[in-house]
C-alpha cells in the first residue's frame, strides 16, 4: 500500500460490495490521511433507497474524507448484458479520478456481476495498482489471496457496526451479521499475524529496483 494515499478509487457491482471488501481499509486511511480523496462506483442500485445506504455507509466510513459515489442503475444479476454501456460509464468515471490504489472485486468471484466488473476495471484503470477485494456471500469462492490489510479489533468491530446499521435491507440475509464479518477479518488476520485484516488478490502492479525505468 503507498505511504501516502491521497486519492482511491472503488468499485462495486452492488450496494454493500466495496463496504464489506475494504471497509476497515477505508477507515484506516481515512484516519491516516487528511483530506483524502473517495471516488466510488457502483454498477446497481441508483434511484433506489439502497443507493442511500451506499452513500450514507461510505461515508461513514471515510470521515473527514472527500466522497464522490456514482451509483447506476443496471439490474442486479444482469451485469453481462449491459457490457457497452458499463464500459462507457466506467471510462467516463476514469476523466474524474487520478487514484493511488483501486480496489474492485476478484477475477475468481462466484457472482457474474462482480467477475464483469473484476474483468472491464483493469482495462480502463491501466497504469494503477489495483486490488481485488473479497465479498462475504454464501457461494464457496473465497479467494487464495495475497495481499493483506492488517485492522486493529476496534476497527473491525467499527466496520461491522457501519454495515448492520447503514444497509438495513440486507439484515434478512442469515450471513449478515456481526459475527461473520468479524470471522472473516480474523481468518485473514491469522494469516498475516495481526488481530484482523482485510485480504485481496493482487491484480496489477510495477515495481522498481533501482531505477525510475523508461
């Protein structure tokens, strides 16, 4: 992760995704970071109450942060028929946004709207470090990952409050609780030896050794 992030870019296929993949890195760095720099995109959910779910959790969980969130219309579940308006939308998204890190979902992701959106971010955001979050869901796809965001207990215990009280229509789904989110950033913490953390799988980056390169 940059030392110093001024801007991050997040994209999600529906409203609660970018919450539940990078909600305590997002409160990490908003705490870490003055006057950063929030631009979110989300493919479903606009003109409906859950888009002010997403507007009111994400900022809840950058506070004192720029937010900028765009939230479209396409219908959940059908992602892959709306390919060329997604592409267009995504690429004028790209004119507002100079981000240090993106964040979007993993490749290997279960649900065809995430794995449209996992595909189509890499070809519009080319040159950036992009990370690909996992979404807590019922279907057996968590990813092999290899990145790690350590969080502190109070940090993910302030993630999960923000998502049971920000996205009130998904507390009838039987995994939406505070225990399973707090399982999940555990597992991941043990992996890399931090009470609780955030995973990804790397999907780009550029290193240098010894040199700024062409």
């Amino acid at each position: 992760m940059p030392r110093n992030v001024r801007e991050v870019a997040l994209f999600g296929a529906h409203c609660d995704d970018i919450a539940m993949g990078v909600g305590g890195t997002l409160l990490t760095l908003s705490a870490a970071c003055p006057n950063l720099r929030v631009r979110a995109f989300v493919l479903s959910g606009g003109d409906t109450p859950r888009e002010i779910e997403e507007n009111h959790a994400l900022r809840a969980l950058c506070p004192g942060a720029d937010v900028m969130v765009r939230v479209l219309d396409i219908p959940d579940g059908r992602a892959p028929g709306y390919w060329e308006g997604i592409k267009i939308a995504l690429q004028s998204f790209r004119y507002h946004t100079e981000p240090d890190v993106v964040f979007a979902p993993q490749r290997a992701d279960a649900h065809q709207d995430h794995r449209l959106l996992a595909e189509m971010v890499p070809t519009v955001f080319r040159d950036h470090l992009v990370l690909g979050y996992e979404i807590l869901k019922w279907e057996a796809d968590t990813p092999a990952t290899s990145v790690y965001h350590p969080l502190t207990r109070d940090v993910a215990a302030e993630k999960a409050r923000v998502l049971l009280k920000h996205y009130p229509s998904q507390t009838d789904h039987d995994w939406f609780d505070e225990e399973s989110f707090l399982g999940l950033s555990r597992l991941r913490g043990v992996q890399c030896r931090y009470p609780h953390a955030e995973a990804f799988v790397l999907e780009k980056a550029v290193v240098r050794f010894g040199g700024q390169g062409a």
